[in-house]
C-alpha cells in the first residue's frame, strides 16, 4: 500500500476518534426530590396532623408496572404526603377530613404532558376508581396546564366526596385530593386552593426542614378536648438509670368494643425504645368505669399507692394465675403493671410494657412508673 493511500485510510479514522473524544455525550436531566416540592403541615391551618409517624412523605415506586402505565416509561421519583384533621378550629366549619398531596418529578416536560391528556387515569394514583371520577369545567389557571375532577359516591351508606387538582409545571407533575364523608362542597375549592399553594412551592422551592412537619403538638391544642393535658414534657431528661424520653407522637384514641375510651395518647421514646411509655388521658369518670371492669377468671391484681403531689395515684399489677387455677393467692412474679393517677379534672394512666420483648424497658418496672408519676406536670395552655 502506498503512503498517499495509506494517508487517505488514516485521517478519517483519526477524525472519528478524535469526534468520539472532543464532542460530550448529552447528559440527561436527574429528577430532582419530590419531597420539597409537597405541601407541608402550615399549608393546611390548624387542627391537621400528618397520617406517618415519621412524618416524612411515602415514596412512590415509578418504576413499578402499574405507576409506569400512568406515567409512562422513563426516569422519575414520585412521593405523597398524606394529612388528616382531627379538630376544627371553634365556629369555623369543618375541613376536608383527608389531603393527599402528590409530586412527580422527571427528565423532560413531554412525560408529564402525555400523563395529564390522560387526567382520569391519574385516580389510579389515588383511591379512587376511574369510572366513578368527573372532569368539572373551567380547569383552574395553575402551572402550565391543570385539570380539576371531582369524586362522588355513596359506599356502605356513607357518602364520599373528593375534590382533586391535577396539573404539570414543567417537568413536574403535581396533585392534591381533598376528601371527606361529610358529603359537603368544600372538597373542591379546598383542592384548588391547596393546589396553588403547591405551585407556589413547585415554581420556588425551598428546603423542606424537619420542625416544619412537626404535628406532635396539635392533638392536644384541640379546644375540645375537655381535660387539662397533664405530660411529661416534650423531653423528660434521663434520671439515674432510668434514661432521657422524648414525645416521639400524640394522637386520638378509638377502641372498639364499647369500653370507656381515653381522650388523647402521648407516646414516648428513648433513643433505643421507640415505644418507652405511653401516656393516656381520660375524663375521671371513664377511666373510674375502665378500672372497674371485670379481670379475667385467671387473673389477679394488686394495687401499690404511690404519692405524688396533688393526685390519688397508684400502680396496678396484674398477675395471670396458673392454668386451671382460678382462685387461691395471687402469684409474686411476671406481672404486666401500669400507672394510674386521678387529678383534679384528669385522669392519667402510664403503661411502659407495650414495645419490644428483645430490649429490655426500664421505665417497665414498679420504680420506673413511679419516676413516671412524679414527673408528671400540667402542660401550658396554647397560645390563642
């Protein structure tokens, strides 16, 4: 082979590789967190809790079959937060009883685009069936395009209803539910109200920081509530061996069966136990008629006066006697034991042994309870 040919076979190949080193692969675009871009607990106003403990949102699995036959193929996050009411602030009607509040984030404004031309498909988000869902007209001027739908139907004789927004900006798609069994028209215009309160955040974004979504406090602000709430502060520092608890969550209480119910349960944790202790409050009369229900035919209970200033208090132990033997003395060991105290307009019980069988509770113990019972104190009105 010549070198003039030889010359002629080599520059192209020295141009393509030199075109593979110079020129950059196109970079696709990351979604970005879906978290910040949701609405957060001072959106809804008082009287709203979040329904995760942990109060962080749930991330969605997008590339699952079923989110992908919503959304279509590609790369995107998702994550829902889901908020519900547990008072309403004194003479103003009622609220939605649930906001569910949604956010897709992907690589390119086409897929959310192709997701929202298909806006009855997008119940298949949430709850509810997509033959049961309406289009309602006008669609509401949020982001670049926006659909409103609303939900109606009677299920077991209750009615539901639900006002839902779905709209893109940009590449992010976006929803918020707002729905009740109160059969009201609130439903709609809280959506679309809460749905631009969202774009607001989806067009600036800012740090979703943890005191935020802290909702710990707010079923014991309810004006209804009835009793003083007595507690153990928001953190009870570690005394001797018995260490620091934190409130890791309240909440309303509903049991079934038609006994007398508590009115709010406050639960502590350590930084090893994530259930340490558990506070109930109760009206005096109730807690009076749930002590005197009657014990099992094999079960027996003793009771141990505790002084604690300014209550009638006591701890209770009850013991299961033997298998086949329901009378006799009351045994001396493996006993559950819970904390009772009467206030003036309260009544508080403490129970420490509902956690975990593998870690060992101090607070679990007649001593511990007691430490319990004294630490008690009035907690301070909210502020109006």
């Amino acid at each position: 082979m010549s070198r003039r040919r030889a010359c002629c076979l080599l520059i192209p190949l020295a141009a393509c590789a030199l075109a593979f080193v110079t020129v950059p692969a196109p970079v696709l675009a990351v979604p970005t967190d879906p978290a910040p871009l949701l609405l957060r607990l001072p959106d809804l106003g008082p009287g709203y809790v979040i329904s995760h403990i942990n109060r962080s949102c749930t991330v969605l699995p997008t590339s699952s079959s079923g989110f992908r036959r919503i959304l279509g193929s590609g790369t995107s996050r998702g994550c829902r937060l889901s908020l519900e009411q547990v008072w309403a602030p004194p003479g103003a009607a009622p609220g939605p009883e649930a906001i569910h509040t949604y956010a897709f984030t992907f690589d390119t404004p086409a897929r959310p685009a192709a997701a929202l031309a298909r806006p009855r498909s997008l119940s298949g988000l949430s709850f509810f069936p997509r033959r049961d869902v309406r289009i309602v007209e006008p669609a509401p001027q949020i982001g670049d395009q926006a659909v409103l739908m609303r939900f109606n139907k009677t299920i077991l004789g209750l009615h539901a209803s639900a006002g839902i927004v779905a709209w893109r900006s940009g590449s992010v798609l976006a929803m918020v539910i707002a729905a009740s069994l109160t059969g009201g028209d609130a439903d709609v215009p809280t959506a679309v109200r809460l749905a631009t309160l969202q774009q607001a955040r989806i067009a600036s974004p800012t740090p979703l920081r943890p005191p935020v979504n802290d909702d710990r406090l707010v079923p014991l602000d309810d004006p209804t509530l009835g009793v003083p709430v007595m507690w153990l502060d928001e953190r009870l520092a570690a005394r001797g061996r018995f260490p620091e608890l934190d409130l890791r969550a309240t909440s309303k209480v509903f049991r079934f069966g038609g006994r007398p119910q508590p009115l709010a349960l406050l639960l502590y944790r350590t930084r090893r136990i994530p259930e340490a202790a558990d506070v109930e409050l109760w009206r005096p009369r109730d807690l009076r008629r749930d002590l005197r229900q009657p014990r099992h035919r094999y079960q027996c209970r003793r009771r141990f006066d505790v002084d604690v200033p300014g209550a009638r208090a006591w701890i209770e132990a009850t013991y299961r006697r033997q298998p086949g033997r329901p009378s006799g003395s009351c045994p001396h060991h493996s006993a559950r034991i819970k904390a009772v105290a009467f206030f003036d307009d309260v009544g508080v019980t403490i129970d420490a042994s509902r956690c975990c069988r593998s870690i060992a509770d101090p607070y679990d113990s007649r001593a511990g309870l007691h430490t319990l019972l004294q630490a008690l104190r009035p907690r301070p009105l909210p502020t109006p």
